[in-house]
C-alpha cells in the first residue's frame, strides 16, 4: 500500500484560513491529522477538533499519542470528554486517563457508562507497566465442555466483538485457562467435534503482575499476535493484543536509546525545557566529573607532553577511537540484553570477540595512523619508534575500549542495575582514563620520556 502524500496542516491554521483547512481535513485520514495535532500547540489542537464532526473527532482522538490526548482531556469539560472517550476501548481509556489527575479523573468516569467506568477503574488498579495495565478485557472464551459448533455460535453472538480477536480461549468450570483455538483452527474444524480435540493445550501466558517488557519478549519468542493474562489461580482476567505489544516494544527501545545518550526516558519530555534540563543534568554531571578524572590521571605524564609535544596531537585521536568502539560494544551488548540475544552461558565468548575486534581494528588503524604521523607537526623523535607507539597505543586503547564496553553492562545487568544507563559516562571515563594513560605509558617506556 503506498503512503498517502502528507499535507501540512498547521500552516494554513496558523493563517486563519478557514476554508483551507477544511478542505485539508477533508483529504487527510484520521491517522494524518492526528499526526500533526500530537506536534501541534493547544490552540492549535482545540480549533482544529472543533473543526471535526462529533464522530471523526472521536476517530482523531483515538489515534493521538496517551501525552497528548491526556492534555487535551484537562483542557476539555467532562462532559466533552466521555464523548470522545465512548468509541475507546477501556485499556486505551485507561492509558490515557492514568496520567490525568484523581479529581479530574474521578469527574469524567461519572460520566461513563457505568460497565466502561468499571473497567477502567480495573485497568488503573494495576501498574501501568505492567501486563494488567496494558491488557484489555476484550476477548472471547468458551467452556472446554462445548463443541466446535457450539463455540462458532458463541463468537457469532458475542455483542461487541473485540477489534483485535484472533483467538478464542478456553476455559475450565473453574474459570481456569485451559487452552486456547485460533479463530482459523475454530471455523474449519468439525461441528461436532469437542473443542478440546483441537484447542492448543501447551499454553503460553503471563502473570497479570508481569512486566510490559516481559510480555513483549514472550510475543515475539512465540511468534503471537496476543498474549492472555492470568491471576495467580490461572483464571483469565485479559489480554494483551498486537497494538499493545508494537507500542511496549517500541517505547522501551526508545527508553533505552534515550537512557544510553542520557536524555531522559521519554521522547515527550523533550517538549518541556525543565523537564529536559532535570533529564540530561545528571548525565552531564557524571561526564563532567569523569573529564576531570581523566584530566587528573594524565597529570603524572606532563614530562612526557613537554619532551615530545607530538603526543598531544595524537590524544584525541587514541580517545576518540576508544570512545567509539567502547560505544558500539557496550550498545550491541544492552540491546542483545533488552531482545534477549546475549545469554548468560555465552558472556565469555562475546567479551572475547570484542576484545579480538578491538585489537585488530587498533592494529589496523594504529597502521594508518603511524604511517601519517611523519607529516603532521615537527617532532624530534624517531619516526619508527614514534609509530609504534601511536600502532601499539591505538590497539591497546581499543582492546580495552571493547573490553570495558562490553563488560560494564553485563556487570550492570548482574547487578540488577539497567545497563543502558551504563553506555554513557561509566564507559566514556573508563575508557579515557585506560586507554590514554597506556598510551603515555607506552611513550615513555618506548621513547624513553620522563613521566
């Protein structure tokens, strides 16, 4: 399907033309507005909602980002709002609705249909995090004493079928979760036949405590396109679908790009200056304590700077080659913790493949580096033996670039600590000081320098 040329609809709003703008809303589906008004300013929101018919701005609504809808709700009268929350399934609802105040709240679900209102107040009981709080109630289950024909008639007349149903789970008189039956498997089986005799005994399921992230990595181990949820009897409560599933496993990759470059957890905040200064100032701080670290440890090497000059022209390279292959160890191994690629009994071998990958890039660029090392600035040093300690100091400095950043978030992980917090400043100092102070070293042994 080719996408749908985007139309901006912001600038024409911005210049009072009404009857453009119209005409914009007119060619744009729901999806595409809603695109422009998460990036939009409130007025800009509120005209362009007003500019809907009741039921497209429904459809609209539904399709902003949790941040914004939840805004648009307390600017909106109560009233107002449950119309626009009334086509919404309940665990949508609740996601928005979890980050609107309890007075606030507590207006708007009296003016929800009573059976809508329970739901949501179930759905906020739970952790917003975690299985119960992204699942929805919305699923169809038949008794394991039913057979296929008497199961193909529940389906058919259930009221409001559920919009992402693609299994009908099976349950014991106990309420219990005892199988589950693909709607294909249901409709082609035969009508006689138990439903027992072709539900999927061997069940994959998740405690409604689990956490999100948990549930997103058993939908993609199983290649399902829903997980059911479970109290702690195995009795069903609800079900986490695919569009829930698409949303965790892309929010805690964003969280932990975010986390890893120290600017916070959430791409909203960036929309507020405070929000983003409280976020980044910590991750600064460490950085900057960690440039004095390394300012402190190559003190001792002043008499080297002083009797061969040369080498200061040459840190920055040695530090910003470490700094980057520290980086890419240390995000292959946090990504292959989050997808659960890298296994414990393989930790090993991955920090000795990356040591093996930093020594012989160092070896190769250390070549090139030494090669050109003769034509930039004046040195008084032989050239050779100058080489060589640019060679052997850009493979040093690699090697333990890839070993401290590959092993900082394992250890972080074995500490229970997130390793994605772990790629900024722990890594960028450990590296630094390391791999610069071999390089020193290594010049005042080779070149016979005073330290």
């Amino acid at each position: 399907m080719a996408r749908r040329k985007q139309i901006d609809l912001m600038r024409p709003l911005r210049r009072k033309e009404t009857r453009r703008v119209a005409r914009i809303l007119q060619r744009l589906d729901e999806v595409q507005i809603a695109a422009q008004l998460d990036n939009a300013t409130p007025e800009d929101q509120d005209r362009v909602l007003q500019m809907l018919s009741v039921e497209r701005r429904a459809a609209v609504f539904a399709e902003l980002r949790e941040e914004t809808a939840a805004e648009i709700v307390r600017r909106l009268a109560p009233e107002e709002v449950a119309i626009l929350l009334d086509d919404l399934d309940s665990d949508d609802v609740a996601d928005i609705l979890g980050r609107v105040e309890e007075s606030r709240l507590r207006q708007i679900l009296t003016r929800l249909d009573p059976e809508d209102a329970d739901e949501v107040e179930q759905l906020l009981g739970y952790d917003e995090n975690s299985a119960g709080g992204i699942m929805s109630l919305d699923y169809i289950r038949v008794y394991d004493s039913a057979t296929v024909a008497e199961a193909t008639r529940v389906v058919q007349e259930v009221e409001d079928p559920p919009d992402q149903a693609f299994y009908v789970y099976v349950i014991d008189e106990d309420e219990r979760l005892v199988g589950v039956v693909s709607l294909r498997k249901l409709l082609t089986g035969r009508r006689d036949d138990s439903i027992r005799e072709i539900m999927e005994p061997e069940l994959v399921y998740v405690d409604r405590e689990a956490d999100q992230e948990d549930v997103a990595d058993v939908a993609m181990r199983y290649d399902l396109v829903a997980v059911p949820v479970v109290d702690d009897q195995r009795r069903l409560v609800g079900v986490v679908t695919i569009d829930d599933i698409v949303d965790v496993i892309r929010e805690e990759a964003t969280e932990d790009i975010l986390k890893m470059a120290g600017a916070g957890e959430e791409l909203f905040e960036t929309r507020s200056f405070w929000s983003s200064f409280r976020a980044r100032m910590p991750w600064l701080l460490a950085a900057a304590i960690g440039g004095v670290l390394v300012a402190v440890a190559l003190s001792g090497f002043e008499g080297a700077l002083e009797a061969v000059p040369v080498l200061a022209l040459f840190m920055p390279v040695v530090a910003g080659m470490g700094g980057n292959v520290g980086t890419q160890s240390s995000t292959i191994v946090v990504r292959g913790l989050a997808v659960g690629y890298v296994e414990s009994g393989a930790l090993g071998r991955l920090v000795f493949r990356e040591m093996g990958l930093g020594l012989s890039l160092g070896a190769m660029y250390g070549l090139l580096i030494a090669l050109l090392a003769p034509f930039v600035g004046t040195s008084n040093v032989d050239p050779v033996r100058l080489g060589i300690v640019l060679m052997a100091g850009m493979m040093g400095s690699m090697t333990i670039a890839a070993t401290v950043g590959t092993s900082i978030p394992l250890l972080m992980n074995r500490l229970k600590i997130d390793p994605a917090v772990s790629t900024g400043p722990f890594v960028t100092t450990a590296v630094d000081i390391l791999g610069l102070m071999f390089y020193f070293w290594l010049a005042t042994v080779l070149l016979n320098v005073p330290i």
